[in-house]
C-alpha cells in the first residue's frame, strides 16, 4: 500500500510542480515546455486512471468494478496513453524544427499550431478509443462476475474472458495498436535521425552540448516510455504469466509517468532555474 500511495503522490507532486513553473516563468513560454506541461497534465490524468481506482478499492476494501466502470476506464486508459503517444512525437518533431530548421521554426510552430497538434492528437486518439471499442465490444462475456489478472481493467484483458473464439477480434486490437504506436515511433526515430545528421555537420561543441542537453532529458523519457509499453504488449500477446503483465504494467502506468518530471528538472538547466524561482517564491 505504502509504495502505491508513494507513487501516486510523487507522480502528481512532480507533474504538478512542472505545469505550475512552466506557466509561472515567462522564459518558459515556449513550444519546447508548452507541450511538456501539457504532457505532465496527461500524465497526472494517466496515473489518476490506474492507480487512484486502486487506492481507492485497497481503503474500501471492495476490489470489484462494473462493466460499465470498466469500459470508462479503458477509454480513459486509452485516451492518455495515446496523448502521452503523440505529445512525445510531437515534442520530437519541435526539436526536429527547433535544430534543423531554425530560420522557419517560429514560423510553423505558433501558437495556432500548438491548438492544431493538440486537437489532431486528441482526434487520433478518440479513433484509436473507436476502433479498440469495435474490437472489444463485439464479444459477450461469460460469466456475471470475473477476474481481471492485472490492476486495472486493461483493454488485452477483456477478449480473454469472451465466451467465443476472440481471434478476429484480437486481430483488429492489435493492429490499431501497431498502427497507433508504429507511426509516432517511426516519426521520433527520423526526427532524430535528423538531428543527429545535423550535429554530425556541426563544428560548435557549445552548440552541440546544448543540443545534447536539451533533447537527454526528452530521449531518455521516449525510450522509457515506449520500452515499458512494449514490455507490456509482448507480454500480453505471447501469454505469460499474469505477475509478469502485471509488472510491466506497473513499469507503464506508474513508474513513467512519476520519473518524467524528475528527468527533465534534473538534466534541463532551463527548468531547474525556473523551479528554483518558483520555490523560492512560493516558501
């Protein structure tokens, strides 16, 4: 109970903290920390989805959910998964701009096109919401009261308490999947496919340390993220055990989204400055 609680607080201590300095320093009012405040906002309501919901049954001692209750928290589930999904692509493709293309980078990103990226983001992610549904609903489960084997209603948990062969079904989720994640991630890799041409063609190493500073932190959160969320695609489709599902689900519900802030105040130098006036005022 102790660790859960920890982690929840600290995942919504953390984020908190980023959304209220980002908003309270003006050198901050940039594309780069818009979309990161944005991305901790997602992350507060990310962890909230999964973790809150156990917290909530360990003190009520009443661990069962509705189906109803559990659809919302798949939808839920799915909405900031993919929000998370797309920010970080999106944040890619501003460093993209911000270093290769720096003659044009106020240009295309201004503050119009941050509500265009938001809103094309949160599109996708109520079509990808769609077709889970389509992929899910499309089944009757088999009995009135069933067990869920990880913490939190998972859409890979429902198709195995089907009544009826789930193959088709499967199918369809796991191509959405492959569709939804496989894009962001092969946008990510040629933005920094990119950058790293362009710093291979750079002869100033204060530039190239900035640069290096600057995309770490954001690098670092990527391979955290999508490694976690692989582990827990692999492990549901190839059927192992559910202990080990249900570990790797914590390492990507819980774990990324308490880290992600902690990683960018200590390896941004922008954000650590800005924090440090934030505190200072605020104690």
């Amino acid at each position: 109970m102790k660790p859960v609680l920890f982690g929840l607080f600290l995942s919504m201590f953390g984020n908190l903290l980023i959304i209220l300095t980002v908003r309270s320093d003006s050198h901050l009012h940039t594309p780069m920390y818009f979309f990161l405040s944005d991305l901790s906002m997602v992350d507060i309501g990310f962890i909230s989805t999964t973790i809150a919901m156990v917290v909530m049954d360990i003190q009520t001692h009443c661990p069962v959910i509705s189906y109803v209750g559990c659809l919302t928290q798949i939808s839920l589930f799915v909405i900031f998964k993919g929000m998370d999904n797309m920010l970080l692509a999106v944040m890619t493709y501003d460093r993209f701009l911000a270093i290769c293309h720096p003659l044009y980078y106020q240009v295309i990103m201004n503050p119009s096109r941050f509500v265009v990226f938001l809103l094309g983001s949160f599109l996708l992610c109520l079509l990808e919401l769609f077709l889970h549904y389509v992929a899910v609903l499309d089944f009757s489960i088999s009995e009135d009261i069933f067990e869920i084997s990880n913490f939190f209603c998972d859409p890979s948990e429902l198709p195995k308490l089907a009544c009826f062969d789930t193959v088709t079904n499967n199918i369809v989720r796991y191509c959405v999947g492959t569709i939804f994640g496989l894009l962001p991630i092969l946008g990510i890799i040629f933005s920094y496919f990119k950058i790293v041409s362009s710093i291979m063609r750079s002869s100033s190493s204060s530039g190239n340390h900035k640069i290096f500073s600057t995309c770490g932190s954001h690098l670092s959160i990527v391979c955290m993220f999508y490694g976690t969320a692989l582990g827990v695609y692999f492990s549901s489709s190839l059927s192992l055990s559910p202990r080990s599902n249900a570990v790797a689900s914590v390492m990507y519900t819980v774990v990324t989204p308490m880290l992600n802030p902690f990683i960018y105040s200590l390896r941004n130098k922008h954000v650590k400055t800005a924090l440090r006036k934030f505190l200072s005022r605020a104690f």
